[in-house]
C-alpha cells in the first residue's frame, strides 16, 4: 500500500489485525504493568518482523519509553496489539529524522484492532538506533472518532489546517493525530 487512499482504506474498513478481549493486562498482585508487558514481550522472543523494515525489538527499555507519554487503560490493553501492528499493518510514515535537530530516526506503522468488541487504529512509532529497530510509543484511536472527523472534514469542506476544534484527532496525541489526519485528509 503506497498511496494515501489505500492506507486510509485499510485503516478505516480493513479488518483487524488482532482481536482483543479488554481484560489484556488488567491488574495483578505484586505486578506493575511495565513488568507484565515486558514479560508478555519476553514470552513472544522480543523480537517480531516488520515486512517493511524487517527485526523489531520489543523491550523494557521500549515500555519505559512508551509509558513516559502516558498510558490509560485502553492504551495499556493495547501493548498486546503492538507486535501484530508491527507484523500486519501499514507504514504511514517511513523512516526519516522529522524534527529540525534530532538526531533520531523514526517511522509510524499502523492497523485497525478490535478491543471489547470496539475498532480502533493503533499507530506505532519505531525508533532507529545504531541499526536495531526498537518499540518507541504506540497510540490508540477510536475508529468511530476518526470516521467523525473524516466526515466532518468532507461536509465542511475546510481545509486540512482548518481552525476548527471539532476536526481534531486527539489534542494529547500531537505528531502521531498529524500524520494519521494528513493521511486521512489527503485526496
């Protein structure tokens, strides 16, 4: 998939890549979630391929670096979508050093889940550092949220940098909601 329409497609109306129940990592006696994940990461080798950009690691290190940007319970059920967004979904933004400066390199792979029988887009950030591919930090999105600003977005017919609050994606989420309405916007 390399054009804006197909992604959006597969996206919005693509099936899951992963169904999840809602009861992924709920609280556990003398356990913080930084641990359960991490060892969920460790029962599934660490380690899962990227079509696109080939061996990604998936370590503690990657949580920490994730939970420094928040987490909710949605967000921490999700942790388990991160490998299979990985494995099956779509790059929305290759590699690349975005930020005048920064000397890192990262990229965005993303796919629909299903979580407690709701469609979200879960968005993962990968990170380049000295050659290895390593988890940075993921979000989720409700499906229906996006398909609303989609909507709204084609019945005002504004365009993308349009001032209007109700066309944002997700105030907290800052590049991650910018690439995915760049994405979603473009004809």
């Amino acid at each position: 998939m390399n054009n804006h329409t197909s992604i959006s497609n597969f996206l919005l109306k693509g099936n899951p890549v992963i169904f999840l129940s809602g009861n992924e990592f709920a609280k556990k006696e003398g356990y913080t979630l930084t641990q359960q994940v991490t060892e969920y990461y460790n029962s599934i080798g660490n380690i899962v391929i990227s079509p696109d950009y080939g061996e990604v690691v998936l370590d503690e290190k990657g949580v920490d670096d994730d939970f420094a940007h928040g987490v909710g319970r949605i967000k921490a059920i999700a942790f388990a979508a991160v490998p299979k967004v990985i494995e099956k979904g779509v790059v929305i933004l290759p590699f690349g050093k975005y930020k005048a400066g920064e000397n890192i390199v990262s990229a965005m792979i993303a796919a629909p889940i299903l979580i407690a029988g709701k469609e979200y887009v879960c968005v993962v950030v990968l990170r380049k550092r000295r050659e290895i591919n390593k988890l940075y930090v993921h979000e989720v999105t409700l499906k229906e949220k996006l398909l609303d600003v989609v909507n709204q977005e084609v019945v005002s017919d504004s365009p993308l940098g349009s001032s209007n609050p109700t066309l944002s994606l997700a105030t907290n989420q800052g590049d991650i909601a910018n690439v995915l309405q760049n994405i979603l916007f473009t004809k």
